[in-house]
C-alpha cells in the first residue's frame, strides 16, 4: 500500500501555497518521495532576522508547512489536519541562499500523526529540527 494517499504533482502542491505565508515567503517544494516531501526557503530579507540570521520562526514556518502538506497528503476524503504541537532546536545558523526542509513521519495514525522535519543549509549543515504534531478531522 502506498505511504500518501492523496495522488498529486509538485506543481500542484506549489500553486496551492499560494496567496498565503508560504508562497510569501518563498517556500518551493521540490521532491515528493515515496515517503518524504522537501522543499527549500529563500534566506533573505523576508526569512531573517535583524542580525542577518535566518530567524528560528522562519524555520518553523518551514517545518509546519512540510509537516501539514505531508499529513493532508497521507488523509483521504474531506479530511484535514491541523498543527497542534510543533517544536523546534536550532543548531546551526544560516546567512544566505537557500535552506532545504526534509519531512518525514514518525507517525501516521488514524486521529494523530507526528512528523520530524530536518533543515539543512546549503553545505548540509543540519540547521535545525522539528517535530510536528497534526490532528486528523474529518468534515
């Protein structure tokens, strides 16, 4: 049986994120796996914070946006998920170009799942680590 079960394109997930945070702040994904999504952040004046350092809130953005897209892609029907918990270490920082977020589950249950997203820079220094908690609902 296959990890998603939704069927759809990166184009597609990509054209969704707009009109919102996360086309506004350059979010792209770029591989869909069979297990895994990623996608990359500019670093730049809308991702850092006033010392020229991609800002940690940035990194969440980037971490809630794989860890929602992955959990809508692994429900069915008119379900939907929602964030209910997220946290964040950051451990190495990032000046320029582009980060790289990588999600993966942990969990994917009927009524919760929990996914830990790795962001990496440019050089693959793992910049930070998150870990996503979504409720599935049903409407």
């Amino acid at each position: 049986m296959p990890f998603w079960k939704r069927s759809t394109t990166l184009d597609a997930l990509n054209q969704r994120s707009q009109g919102c945070m996360v086309g506004h702040v350059g979010i792209e994904f770029t591989r869909l796996g069979e297990d895994f999504l990623e996608a990359t952040m500019p670093v730049d004046s809308r991702t850092t914070q006033p010392f020229g350092l991609l800002h940690g809130g940035a990194s969440v953005v980037l971490a809630e946006t794989l860890g929602s897209m992955a959990g809508y892609l692994c429900c069915e029907g008119g379900q939907t998920v929602v964030g209910v918990e997220i946290n964040a270490s950051h451990m190495h920082s990032a000046r320029q170009g582009y980060v790289r977020g990588v999600c993966r589950a942990l969990r994917t249950g009927r009524r919760s799942q929990v996914w830990q997203i790795e962001i990496f820079d440019e050089h693959e220094n793992l910049c930070c680590v998150s870990r996503l908690t979504t409720m599935v609902i049903d409407h």
